[in-house]
C-alpha cells in the first residue's frame, strides 16, 4: 500500500494563491472594459453636449413655427387696423344705403348685401377696354376665392351710365363674364348718389339724347365690403387676381376667427 504524503505548506500555499490570482486577473480584465466602456460613454456625451441631434431639430422647428405664428398674426392685426381705420364715426367713410334694381328688373338694395361680403365694382357696358379687362379680373378673384371659401363673396358691378345699361342690357353684357355677377342700375340721381357714397368720379352727363354716343369716366377700384357693408379696402390695378383674392380671403379668414 502506497504511502500517504502529508501536503507541505508550500504546496499548500501554491495551490491557495492559484485561484486567487486567477479571479484577480478576471477581474481587472473586466474593470479595465468597464472603465474604457465608460470613458468612450462619458465622451460621446461630451461630443454631442447635453442635447442630441434629434433635440435640435425640434427646437429648430418649433422656433420656426413661433415665428410664423407671430408673423401671422401681425398681419392679420395690420389687416384689422386698415379696416378699422376705414370706418368713419357714425358711418362708412366709403358706401352706404342704396336701393336700385338689378339686372333681372327687381329690387336690390344695399340690405341684399349683409351677411356676407361684397366685391363691388363701378363701371358701365359701353366701356371700351378698362371694364372688359377688369371685369374679367374680377371673374378671376372670384373663381378663386369662392374654391376656398365658397358663398362668402358676392360679386356686384353697379353701372355709371343708367341711360344706357337698363337691366335687360346688363344682363346680356354680365354673362358674357360670369354667372354669378350681379348687375345694378337706377335712376341718374340714384346712381350718381352711389357714386358719391363709394367715392366714384362720375362725368356721366344727365340729359342725354337717344342715340347720342358719349364716353363715361370712372374711378376703377374693386371696392370689399365686410358682412356688416362696412367698407374694408380697395383693390385696384395694381392687384393680380391671385394677390387681390388672398386679399380677400384673408379678410374672410380673419372674420371667422
């Protein structure tokens, strides 16, 4: 039978000290991953700072929308000041009450108007070139306007010359452009007192013979009148189409708010 070997201390201690430096070794393999897992971490935060990419984009757009908020409203402020600067004390400094007849022979006064706004124009059907192209600008506006907003604009085009435009006249002459256009005529006294009231220059001369050929001098403005007749602002040649119905569409806009 083999002899038993009592185990000497150093065998002992060798034996003792393997398991510890290889648990050491392990270990501080796997501090100095922690540690570099670490430094990369700490400055991959330096590099982007304390906001991230995404961060940044938000606040660019919502400083973006900010600004086109208060823009927004300062215009529609501006708009507001210009319309109430339009307005006189006790009355419209431009238009007012009116009861003529329009172009299928009924009555039409300026109480037809209310409720809605109103795009009115002075002009008259002898006109040889001004009115054809305006009215065809208007038809324009309108179209534009009444997509986007349909049933807030009523289109109106009051004649300068009620010797000549009866409303069987106005009627062939307003198709020729739009449907929807609704002709006025009067009297000469009631026409020119319009004219005065929208502050229209009015040369139409008053004892005109029949068949006798003359020329009508007008103001060629698009007058729009707010929902309540109250005048808003005149739109003239210097307006496109498209400028003069954002325009409008604006003004219906900031109504609704």
């Amino acid at each position: 039978m083999p002899a038993l070997v009592a185990p000497t201390a150093r065998s002992a201690r060798s034996a003792s000290s393997q398991p510890a430096f290889s648990y050491s070794s392990a270990g501080r393999h796997q501090q100095r991953r922690y540690k570099g897992k670490t430094v990369e971490e700490a400055r991959s935060r330096y590099r982007t700072g304390p906001f991230s990419w995404k961060a940044g984009v938000l606040f660019v757009l919502a400083g973006c929308g900010l600004m086109w908020y208060f823009e927004s409203e300062k215009k529609r402020m501006q708009r507001q000041r210009i319309a109430e600067a339009s307005k006189g004390v006790g009355k419209p400094k431009v238009g007012g009450y009116f009861n003529l007849v329009d172009h299928e022979d009924r009555p039409f006064s300026s109480a037809n108007l209310k409720g809605r706004y109103s795009l009115v124009y002075f002009g008259f059907t002898h006109c040889p070139d001004i009115c054809p192209e305006e009215l065809d600008k208007m038809a324009q506006m309108f179209d534009i306007v009444e997509a986007q907003a349909p049933g807030a604009v009523t289109p109106v085009f009051i004649t300068c010359d009620p010797a000549r435009d009866d409303p069987k006249v106005l009627k062939s002459y307003l198709a020729e452009f739009h449907s929807k256009f609704i002709g006025l005529t009067g009297t000469y006294d009631e026409i020119k007192n319009v004219c005065k009231a929208y502050r229209v220059y009015f040369s139409t001369p008053k004892d005109v013979k029949p068949g006798q050929d003359y020329l009508v001098d007008h103001s060629i403005y698009f007058y729009l009148m707010d929902p309540e007749g109250d005048f808003v602002e005149a739109l003239g040649r210097q307006h496109s189409p498209q400028q003069a119905a954002s325009v409008i569409l604006e003004h219906v806009k900031d109504s609704n708010k």
